[in-house]
C-alpha cells in the first residue's frame, strides 16, 4: 500500500474516533436524547416524541424533566416538576396553589376543554398525598400534564433530585412539531 493511502486511511480513523469521543462526553455530560412514552405528558408531548434532554440544566419550577422511574427498573418518566424543596403544594377546585399562592397552568387549557367535567386534578394537600407539609431538601413533587392519566408524584411520593436526568429543552420528532416546548 502507497505511504499517501497509509496516510490517509490513519487520517480518517483519528477524525472518527474523535467524533466518537466528542459524542461520548457530550451524551454522558451536556445532553442525551430520548422519546416520551405513554400520554402522560399530552397534548405537551404525545406518545413516542423525541427530545433532547439537558443534563446541564438548573431545575425550576414547570420545567419538564425526566428523570428514572422510582417504580420500574431501567426505566424513565417525563413530568412538569410542580414542587420544589420547601414548596407546599395544595389543589382545590381545579387550581394549583403552591405556597398559598394559585399558579396559571397554561398547558392545561387543551385538557380542560375535552374533559367532560372541566376538571382534571382532584383535590388534595401534600400532607394527604405524602403526610409531610413541604416538599423535602433534595426532594421534588411532579405531575403529568395529562392529570387523569399520570403516574406521578401523587401516587409514587417525592422525586429525589438525583435521579433527575435533566430538563427536556427541545423536540425534533415529529417534525411538524420540532421545536422548544412550553
């Protein structure tokens, strides 16, 4: 083989092991994509969308993450985190009061309207869901979007914040869909 060919084949092969690294450290640190599973998160993601989560990602409150499912092995749920450490979260006739203050939940409006009682969230305090008053430290409290089909922190307790994987910043999948969601 010429010393030129020689050349070049070991000129590719460092160009595409360095890909695979930049690949690497970009997934296990930056982001890593993913697909929704399920209707929990509807109509803000439907079943098989994919996103791109960052990992990098300061949690707020209503910011969508994903995070491991506490309840499945090898397993993942995406939700709207609702309660922050110290947070008291209460739901009374519908609206989300947290710290005694009721919170706007704009990406409800679509389920609200095909609910057939205009009610998606029935009524409850952190103490009847978890018998605590406040979201613990390190702890955080989510619920799906689709509130009638959503296992959530209502029913599997506080989300440790170290199983979240990060905040979902972006869809491209649908296409007709691509884009930052709300």
């Amino acid at each position: 083989m010429k010393e030129t060919t020689k050349s070049e084949i070991y000129s590719w092969i460092k160009a595409i092991v360095f890909a695979f690294i930049i690949v690497f450290i970009c997934r296990q640190f930056l982001f890593t994509p993913t697909t929704v599973f399920g209707e929990s998160m509807s109509p803000t993601f439907q079943d098989k969308d994919r996103v791109v989560v960052s990992k990098m990602a300061k949690i707020q409150r209503f910011d969508i993450v994903v995070f491991d499912a506490p309840d499945v092995e090898d397993s993942y749920y995406i939700k709207r985190v609702i309660g922050l450490p110290g947070d008291q979260i209460e739901m009374k006739n519908d609206v989300l009061y947290i710290n005694e203050e009721a919170m706007d939940e704009p990406y409800l409006i679509e389920n609200k309207e095909e609910s057939p009682f205009h009610i998606l969230t029935e009524d409850f305090s952190l103490q009847e869901k978890t018998g605590q008053s406040n979201v613990p430290k390190d702890m955080l409290f989510v619920m799906g979007d689709n509130r009638l089909k959503s296992k959530d922190s209502r029913a599997l307790g506080f989300i440790p914040l170290d199983s979240v994987i990060g905040e979902v910043k972006f869809r491209y999948y649908p296409l007709q869909d691509m884009g930052i969601p709300q």
